[in-house]
C-alpha cells in the first residue's frame, strides 16, 4: 500500500452530487479525495453572459427548498445567486386533454419561493470554487477505469496506471456508473420508451416567475422559468418529454415547426415563442440499484437512482442521499468509528432507500396516469385535479413534499 495514495473516503464523479458531498464530508474532519474525469478547468469555465437563448446551460434542475438549504448549510449558495439563477413563486399543472388544473403559489405556504431554477454548470461550478479553498484532495481530468479490492484494503484504478485507496469509496459517478458495476450492485431497471427534449425558448410574454407543466397521453411538456444577468423575464429552459418516435419526429423539425408545435403544446401561456437553441435529447430510463452499499461502499445520486424528470426531482433525490449519508458519517466520525463501519451505510441505505423507492413510485404512478385515455381515467385525473385545487391542506402536503420539507 506504501506507493498507493490513500484517503479516509474516496468520491469518485465530481458532479451537481459528489462534489457536495466531498465537500461536506471533508468539513467534518474526514481525509477526502475527489476523482472527476473532465478538466477542472473545463468545469468551472464561466459561460457568457445569458442575452439570447445559446447563453444558458441546457441541463437545468428545479432546486427544492431543502436541496437549497444543503447547500446554504455548504456556503455555496451565495455563489449560486450571484451567478444564474431564477426563483419561482407559483407552479401551474394541467392536463392537456381535460379540465384538471392544479395551481400552487409560494404565498400560500409562507414561503418566499417554491423552488428555484438554477443551470446545473453554475452548481457545479459553486461547489468546484469551494472545493478549492477546501481540504479535499481533487483529483481532476483522469477516469477511474477499475476497482481493486485486497482483504479489507479497497480502491479504484486510475486510467494513467495510478491507484488510490480509501476505507471508504462512494460512486456518484452518474446514471450509467460503472463503479457500480465493477463492484457488482445490480440494479432494477425499465425504459420509458421516452426522451427528454431539452432547450432554451424566448417568448414574447414574461414567465411570471411560473413553472409551467402541460401533460399529454405522450408526456409532460415543461417550461421551466430562467432569468438573464440583466432580469430579462422572457426565456425558460423546456424539458419536453415524449415517446420515442414522437420525440424523434420532433428532434427532425425544423426550428420554424417545431416552436409551432411547442407554441400549441403549451396553449401559448407567454405569447408567441421567438426563438430556441440548439434542442438535446436524453433517453429516458428508470433505475434502481437494489442495495445502496457494499462493503466500504457506498451509491449516491444518479449512480444510485435515476427517475423521469416530470417532477424535476433526481437532483433532489441525490441531495437527499448526501444529507443522510453526511449525517451518518458525521455520527461515525464523533464516535471514532470507520466511515466504513457497516451499520453506518446499512442506516444510510435505510433513510434513503424507501424514501427513493417512494418517490419513484409516485412518479411512475403519475406517468402512467396521463398516459392512458380511457374516459373513467381522464374523468379521474380532471376531477381529481380540481377536487385537489380546492382542497388546501392536502395541496400544501403535496407541495411541501416536492419542496422537500415534509421530511
Ligand atoms: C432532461 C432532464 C431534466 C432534469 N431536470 C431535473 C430537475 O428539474 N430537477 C432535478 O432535481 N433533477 C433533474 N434532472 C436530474 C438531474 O440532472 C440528475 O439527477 C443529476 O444531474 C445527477 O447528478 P450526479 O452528480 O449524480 O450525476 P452526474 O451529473 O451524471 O455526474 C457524474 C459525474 O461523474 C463523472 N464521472 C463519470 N464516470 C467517471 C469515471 N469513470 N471517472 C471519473 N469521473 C467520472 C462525470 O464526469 C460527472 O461529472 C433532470 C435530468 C434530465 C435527464
């Protein structure tokens, strides 16, 4: 081991997920190292200033309350404001083929916003700016390419032949993690037979702070409120999601109609849409890892679950996963115990796991109720939104829950 690198954790993915949680763990006293294949540089690169709609990131996330107060409690979130970053006070969902409308507004639950839409570069840069200043060992712009094991020693290979070692080695190496296959955790997974179209719109009326959720039998369409350095209210990121051939019909339209189609999807709530980006799409998949950890390891974000963006919640999950393990390993640390000791990730792995599974499965109900047409359903979706509208007890349960404060 004389010539092998070592840590107390090792973070492997340097993403929106495990760059928090290595700068969390690291406060608390605990040797940590952070492996990210991209250039440090690459990552923390600021963007140009936001005048058009090429100037935002594509992938955007819809921070909950609580994933704000995680990174309020990291002290990056200052940085988050000072840089792009959109509040928004009310969330409209409807159903496309019906009546049923849902509506929600921050005032109604004494809150200033109900969440907030922030690029995922300009967190990840945020954290990047704090890791600097931090103790954690970056180790940037080379891929892990394996793991190795030797009695209790374990570690990860690097792909310029160096190795690391670490008590404790945490994937938050994303959706397609390959830790987690070279350790051998199996997963639950299905293909929505969706993808996600993602871009940036200009429209001619202002988004009043709103996100914007139309459903149709073949996917959510959402239009997600952005703001310009200079508060230009008129741009919103889509995350359009459809059925595989619907989305692929739509990826080949030209601009011209495919804002046509977009403007009719989205019953023109801000006017005309007058210009678009470059469009993305991500196939979607629902997956599942069915243990969390392994000896002297453990999952976190995507590289552990990975969900249907309708309700703008993955991000969300991961934070959730860094709360609870940080909170596990800081008892670990005060107790003197390994960040390895297996009852503190098998508790991890219990806080997280049902709540995961929950959520999932609320989403996948949700999915499954728009998808389908037959009229008892429609007359139970629309009912079923308005009779909710009315209701304001349970709307606000169902609204702190997707701020994340009910837990
Ligand atoms: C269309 C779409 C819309 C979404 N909208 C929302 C939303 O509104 N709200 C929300 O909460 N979530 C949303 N999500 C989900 C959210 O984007 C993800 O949950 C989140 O980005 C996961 O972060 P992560 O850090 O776990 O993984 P990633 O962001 O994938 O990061 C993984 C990191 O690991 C690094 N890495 C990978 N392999 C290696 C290796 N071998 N060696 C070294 N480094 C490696 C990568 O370079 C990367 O930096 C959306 C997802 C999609 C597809």
């Amino acid at each position: 081991m004389s010539n092998i690198r070592t840590f107390d954790i090792l973070v492997v993915g340097g993403g929106m997920i495990g760059s928090a949680l290595a700068l969390g763990l690291s406060r608390q006293g605990w040797r940590v190292g952070l492996v990210e294949g991209s250039d440090r540089a690459s990552l923390v690169e600021r963007p140009c200033p936001a005048e058009d709609v090429d100037g935002f990131e594509p992938r955007v996330s819809a921070i909950s309350v609580a994933s704000q107060q995680l990174l309020e409690n990291l002290g990056i979130w200052r940085a988050v404001v000072k840089d792009r970053h959109c509040p928004y006070q009310n969330m409209n969902v409807w159903d496309g083929e019906g009546t049923g409308r849902i509506h929600f507004e921050a005032a109604e639950l004494q809150a200033r916003a109900l969440g907030t839409i922030v690029e995922n570069r300009t967190i990840v840069r945020a954290l990047f700016g704090a890791l600097d200043a931090s103790d954690v060992a970056l180790i940037d712009g080379v891929k892990v390419t394996g793991w190795w094991q030797d009695g209790d020693q374990r570690g990860v290979e690097l792909a310029d032949g160096h190795r690391l070692g670490a008590q404790l080695v945490v994937a938050a190496d994303g959706a397609n993690s390959r830790l987690r296959q070279w350790v051998g955790l199996p997963t639950r997974e299905w293909d929505y037979d969706q993808q996600a179209i993602v871009c940036t719109v200009k429209t001619a009326q202002s988004h009043r702070f709103t996100a914007w959720q139309r459903f149709s039998p073949t996917g959510p369409l959402a239009f997600l409120p952005l703001l310009s350095e200079s508060g230009d209210e008129h741009f919103c990121s889509i995350v359009w999601s459809q059925d595989t051939d619907e989305a692929r019909r739509l990826m080949a339209l030209d601009d011209v109609q495919f804002v046509a189609e977009l403007e009719a999807s989205i019953e023109r709530q801000m006017g005309a849409v007058e210009s678009v980006s470059r469009r993305f799409a991500f196939p979607l998949r629902q997956r599942h890892a069915k243990d969390y950890v392994a000896p002297g390891f453990a999952l976190v974000g995507d590289a552990a679950h990975t969900i249907h963006p309708l309700a703008g919640q993955g991000a969300n999950l991961g934070y959730g996963d860094v709360r609870a393990l940080q909170d596990e390993l800081s008892r670990a640390h005060s107790a003197g115990l390994s960040p390895a000791e297996p009852l503190v990730l098998a508790r991890y792995q219990r806080r997280r796991k049902a709540e995961n599974l929950a959520m999932m499965a609320a989403m996948e109900g949700f999915k499954q109720l728009f998808a389908r047409d037959e009229l008892p359903l429609r007359w139970l979706r629309n009912t079923g939104m308005r009779w909710l509208d009315g209701l304001g007890p349970i709307k606000h349960r169902l609204a702190a829950e997707a701020m994340g404060l009910s837990r």
